[in-house]
C-alpha cells in the first residue's frame, strides 16, 4: 500500500520503455507497473517481430522509425505528457518499494535526477559483485547506467538539449551532461535486473565487453561505430 505522498507523486511520473524482442520481460513489467493507474506507460518499439502491443492497452505503444535505446527513450519523452521521466529496461524487475520511493522523490524540490541501487537477479556469488561495484561507482562517479532506472525531471533534461538520441552509451553521456548541473540522487530501494545478458554471453565476458565499449567511447569513438559492432557480435 503506497503513502498518500507517494501516491500523489505517480500522477507526475511517465514511465518510457525502450523494446526490441522484449515480449516476455515486457509482459511482467507491465503487469506490475499497470497496478499503478495514475503512471503515464509509454512502450517504445524498435521494430520487435513479437508484436508488444498486444500486450496492453492501457499503455501508449510508439513505433520507433530504427532500434536503438536512446533514440527510444528521446522519441517517448517526446510523447511523454508528465514533467518526470523513469526510464525502465523490459527486464526491470520493479517492486512496490521502488514505486513509494520514485512516487516520494517527486516531492523532493532538491532532486533533479538519479536512479536506483540494483539487484541482479540471481543467486551467483558473482551477481553480487556485480550489483554492488555497479551502485558504488554510480555514487562515486555520478555517470549511471540504464539498467539503475534512471529518472529525471523535465526541467534539466531541457537545460541539456533534451535526452541524448544516440543508439548506445546514451546512459553515459545524459550522466555525463547532468552532472554538470546537479548530483544524481542515489535511491536505495533496489531494482531488480533480470540476468539474462550475463547468463547468455558469460559474465566476465559481458562485463569485459561493456568496460570495452566505455573506454572506447570516453576516448572518442562514436555511438553509431559502438552499437554497430556491439549488436553484430550478440
């Protein structure tokens, strides 16, 4: 049962979720998140061959003109009506917790942006690794990634030109733009994060993989070039 507060701040609050293949993942994000009748939900395709809109309707499905994550989530912003932003993966696995707390923070006058600590989903010791060097170098760096459930209020993302709309590292650089202007704020309240990357490629592998792909781009290389090559090699 959500705090009066919290439930007041759900009315203020878009949901956008980029989607490519995602039906499955997607199906039980929905689920939850459509227990929350004042969320605004905006499905974002980037031309699935599972046909997401079947899934509802009670969010607002976009087709997206190509893939790719950030040019998503900039053209449901777009069409987003509320003055906050959460930018959900399908594979997020949102708990009542993580409601109460985005729903509160919209309250907060101080908080422009942030994201959440995350929970991997599953019981390796090596999950656990994982998820905590992810939350404390978010705190130490202020540069969040995607999979932390980012969100942000319409005002900032306005002083930086809007959400970036590259195909990858989108995350990284909104984090590299916001930080210039205010620090993320860092919710506790956990997120869950399926595992199915790790599961698929091998987790030191992936991990390997997207330390690869940050360096390259922080030391130039362009999103196009990156997201071409990270998508021929999954």
């Amino acid at each position: 049962m959500l705090s009066e507060r919290a439930q007041a701040g759900l009315s203020k609050i878009a949901v956008v979720i980029p989607v490519l293949n995602d039906r499955d993942h997607l199906s039980r994000l929905l689920t939850t998140l459509l227990r929350y009748p004042d969320l605004e939900v905006i499905v974002v395709d980037g031309g699935s061959r599972d046909n997401p809109h079947e899934l509802s309707n009670s969010a607002t499905f976009i087709q997206a003109t190509n893939p790719g994550r950030g040019m998503q989530v900039a053209l449901g912003i777009k069409h987003a009506t509320r003055e906050w932003f959460w930018v959900l993966h399908a594979d997020s696995i949102v708990h009542e917790e993580n409601v109460e707390n985005i729903g509160a923070v919209t309250t907060v006058s101080q908080v422009r942006w942030g994201r959440f600590d995350v929970s991997l989903d599953g019981s390796r010791w090596e999950y656990r690794m994982i998820e905590t060097l992810m939350n404390w170098r978010s705190r130490f760096t202020s540069i969040c990634t995607g999979d932390q459930g980012m969100f942000f209020h319409r005002d900032i993302l306005i002083e930086i030109g809007g959400f970036p709309d590259q195909p990858l590292m989108e995350d990284v650089e909104v984090s590299k733009r916001l930080r210039e202007l205010a620090k993320p704020y860092c919710n506790t309240s956990r997120l869950g994060v399926a595992t199915r990357m790790w599961e698929t490629d091998g987790v030191f592998r992936t991990v390997f993989r997207m330390w690869r792909f940050r360096i390259r781009y922080y030391f130039g290389a362009s999103p196009d070039t990156l997201y071409s090559e990270y998508y021929r090699h999954k």
